[in-house]
C-alpha cells in the first residue's frame, strides 16, 4: 500500500503526525494529559490550519485553501 497514487496511502497523515512531534510535542514535558491536549489542540488551530503552507495545496494554508474553495463553489 506504499506505491504512490493509493488511495489507503496515508503520506498525508504520516506527514501531519511527524511535523507535530518535532515541532512541538518532543520539545515539553506535559504534567497532566489535559495540558498534552490542550498544547496540540492550540498547535492545530493556532497555527498549523491558519498559517502553515502546504505542498500539497500549492502553498495555502488550510484555512486559505477552503476559503478559496468555497468561493470556487459559490461562483458557478
């Protein structure tokens, strides 16, 4: 399932996982798992989706990459 254009190939996912280990969970120490939760879920919504580009939606963010989307969507 490894070979690209899979369908069950989940690069995307491994990708996401790998950048929020080293970006932010390998560098803290958490003393209780709601303060675990509540660092990855600001990590999520505070910076990744707004403001993280990404390769495979030729350099938008996220949150750019719907807007745009939805407009696409709205104007036919």
């Amino acid at each position: 399932m490894s070979h690209r254009g899979n369908c069950h190939d989940n690069a995307v996912a491994e990708s996401f996982f790998q950048l929020l280990k080293r970006e932010r969970i390998k560098r803290r120490i958490y003393s209780t798992r709601e303060t675990a939760r509540s660092d990855v879920f600001d990590y999520i919504e505070m910076f990744y989706n707004p403001r993280r580009r990404h390769g495979t939606s030729n350099g938008l963010s996220p949150v750019e990459y719907e807007r745009r989307y939805t407009q696409s969507l709205t104007g036919v």
